[in-house]
C-alpha cells in the first residue's frame, strides 16, 4: 500500500473499472474464452424468494413518491440501525437508487475538498472529480484498510489548511474495499477525534457492514462517536446481493448542520432521481425490518463470503504472495511488490496494469489493478473478488450457499486451482 499521502487531480477514462471489467468478462465468455470473474464486485448469490415475491405483489405501485424515499421504508431503515445502538430518527433517513447515487449526492452538495483512504472503491475519486472536488489520497495503516491512517490525516488536514482550501470531510470504508479488511475501534476513534479538530464530516460507508466474516469482531461506526458529524451509508446490493435493484439508505447527523446537509442532497436527489423504483421500495422495506428469512440469508451470505475469501487466501499465501487477511465482505488485495524484480526479468510486469493484463491474457483470470483504487501505476497490488467464484448459474450459487463445506465444490476448487497455477506461474514456482 502506498505510504504517501498525495492531492490528486482523477481524470475520468472510460466507465468505472469494475463495470468495466465485468463487462469484458462477459465478452470473452461470449466469446468462448474462459474466465475466472476475479473483476467484479458483484456478491454473485441468487435473490432471496421472498424479496422477489414482495417486488411482484408492488409490481403496480407506479407512482413516484417522496424523494426522501416512501415512509416505511424510511421506518425500517431507521429500525435496522436501532438494532445496531445507532437510535435513528426516519425523518433523518434518505433512500436513494444505490447508495453510490447517495453519495455522490453528499459530494456534490459539500462541493469542497474531500480525504479519502488510499487504496479505495473506485468511484469516490471519480465522483469528487465529476462534482470539481478536490480529493487528497490518504494511506491507511497495515491490515486497516477503508480509513486513512489518523496521523497522515492529521498532517494532510494541516496542509489543506494551510493553502487556503481546508478539508470538508473523510470517507471511510466499514469494511473495506479493496482490501477485505476492518479498521479497529482504536483507529475508528482516532479518526472521530480529528475529525472534531478539524471540523470534518465523516461519511462512512457501512454497505458491507452486515458481511463482517466474524460477527464477534468489534465494529465501530463513527456514528456512534461522533453523531453530529457522521453520515452513514448502506444499502441492499452486497448483504443481500441486490446490486441490481439499485436501492441504498442514507442516515444523517441530528444535528443542525446534519439537517441542512439532508435537504441539499434532496434537492440534488430531486433534480437527478425524482425517487428509488416504488417497488423496489416496497421489497426493501420488508427487508429492512430483518425477518428471520432474510437474517438467516446474511447470514448464510456471510459465512460463504468468509470461506471463499479464506480459500483464495490460502493459495495466495501458498505462492507466498503477501496480502492481508480478509475479514470481511469478498475481497482480498494481494501484493506482488516483492516478487518485483523477479517479474520485471521473467514477465517485463513493472506495473499493477500489466500484471492484470499478464493474468488476463495468459491464464484467463480477470482482476483489476491497484491503479484502479487510487495507488501507484507502480504498485504491484490487484484486487480480487471472490465472490464470483460461486458459480455463474443461480443453481450453483444457491449450492454454494448452502453446501457446508463450499469450497470442496468441483467448480470452486477447480478455479481455485487455476489460480494457484497462474500465482505459481508468474512466481516463478511452476
Ligand atoms: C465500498 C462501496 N460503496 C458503495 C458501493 C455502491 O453500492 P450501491 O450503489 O449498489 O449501493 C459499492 C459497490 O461496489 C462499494 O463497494
């Protein structure tokens, strides 16, 4: 991971990359090329029967409604963070088609220099440079990624401070993407402290907050540190693997400054969104109130997640490849940064570009590149998802979902296999 903390300038290239590396994926496969769907950050798992029932029994409920979202589903996800110690006020909740909507809607109405953690998803450097937001890449500590490393940005608030632009706010990533990993209570409250030194929003992004791979690891949301400056963020697409049904949640500060933050971003949600899908509304809502249907599928998400996440874990370590331990939603963030050398003289592989395109090309895996989150071209770092290793049929992932032991399944073991083939391979231990 990069150790700098650095202002960028992110020019937008073509679709965001894991759009469009899922989209390649598919064209190789319909081209007849084989594809281990490492790219993707989709949770890969089929819809839960009840949800679909509750879309169908709304299917006629065409209207557009609030844009804050309709009121029981604002109820709900006011309950679902009750349930969390965050007591929630609906009328602080706004619903949106995908939280990446919501965010970019909190981007656009703070429109002032925003940190983020260096690497991290994608689209918040893109979405800051889209609304003209400066954004300042802050590295994390070792195996806490989604935060940046207080101490950095206490140094980067300093500086931005310093030329006259001053910081307006911090993402977090609770757990993270890309790497897999959780940042710890202690880090999460450095974090509040200097938020408050230096008046900064918090925007934390919980979406994979209910897909911590052990439930008995402790979870800090600066909401509950820093209530009146922290926004959280969170949805259905990964803990219920409904990406495509666009539907994400937002909760404000109850505070004064929160509430004029909340109007904005409906102003913005009014003139780009009107509202969600009403019915996807009407399904989320149930969801939200977390029957036991829908607690038992988390959790059954959960542990799949965690036992293929900790199976290519196992071949990465296996080709002695560095990364952290995954501890939560389908990522791992593998390092290849000391095997440098070794790849530059086998492969000419001086760059995180050129070592996802090697894996592409010469063993048919897909994987996107470290560049992708903010790092180095030089960093020698991809991400992969595990998640798409389920299988590619709503048949085999509802096998994998159930099976006890998941990563036995010819299908995954036979992908995995690959993979440690290619790791061996490129390692030089083939
Ligand atoms: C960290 C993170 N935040 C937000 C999102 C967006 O999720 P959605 O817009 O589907 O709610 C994603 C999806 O990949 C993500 O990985």
């Amino acid at each position: 991971m990069i150790a700098k903390s650095m202002a960028t300038s992110f020019t937008l290239a073509s679709v965001s990359p894991t759009l469009a590396i899922n989209e390649l994926t598919a064209r190789r496969r319909a081209a007849g090329l084989p594809t281990i769907a490492l790219g993707f950050g989709e949770a890969g798992l089929p819809v839960l029967p009840g949800l679909v029932q509750r879309l169908a029994d709304s299917g006629a409920r065409a209207e557009y409604g609030p844009v804050s979202g309709i009121p029981q589903l604002r109820e709900a996800a006011a309950g679902y963070w009750d349930r969390r110690q965050l007591a929630t006020d609906p009328e602080l909740v706004v619903a949106g088609p995908g939280s990446k909507s919501l965010l970019y809607a909190l981007l656009h109405a703070l429109a002032g220099p925003v940190a983020l953690p260096c690497p991290s998803w994608v689209s918040y450097a893109a979405q800051a440079a889209l609304v003209g937001c400066r954004t300042w890449l802050v590295a994390t500590r070792p195996c806490e990624g989604g935060v940046p490393a207080p101490q950095r940005l206490d140094a980067v608030a300093r500086r931005a401070a310093a030329s006259g632009e001053p910081l307006r706010a911090v993402i977090l990533t609770l757990p993270d993407n890309p790497t897999g990993t959780l940042a710890s209570p202690a880090t999460v409250t450095a974090l509040c402290e200097l938020a408050e030194r230096h008046d900064l929003l918090i925007i934390s992004d919980e979406i994979y907050r209910d897909l911590v791979h052990d439930p008995g690891l402790p979870f800090l949301s600066p909401a509950a540190l820093a209530p009146d400056r922290t926004v959280i963020t969170s949805g259905l697409s990964k803990n219920l693997a409904l990406g495509g049904w666009r539907l994400g949640v937002a909760r404000f500060p109850d505070s004064e400054p929160g509430r004029r933050l909340r109007a904005h971003v409906l102003r913005i949600a009014s003139e780009l969104w009107s509202a969600p899908a009403q019915p996807v509304q009407r399904a989320a809502a149930w969801a939200l109130t977390e029957p036991p249907e829908v607690r038992e599928r988390v959790a059954a998400s959960r542990r799949l997640h965690g036992i293929v996440a900790r199976a290519t874990s196992d071949v990465l370590a296996a080709a002695g490849v560095d990364h952290p331990p995954p501890a939560g939603a389908f990522y791992l963030y593998p390092d290849l940064g000391a095997q440098r050398e070794r790849l530059a003289a086998a492969w000419s592989i001086r760059t995180g570009t050129e070592l996802a395109t090697w894996l592409l090309d010469r063993h048919g895996i897909a994987t996107l590149p470290a560049s992708a989150f903010g790092e180095a071209e030089t960093t020698l770092a991809l991400r992969l998802a595990s998640s798409q290793l389920y299988g590619e049929t709503d048949e085999r992932r509802a096998c994998a979902l159930h099976d006890p032991q998941p990563r036995e399944l010819p299908w995954i073991a036979e992908q995995l296999q690959v993979v440690a083939g290619a790791l061996d391979d490129l390692v030089g231990k083939a």
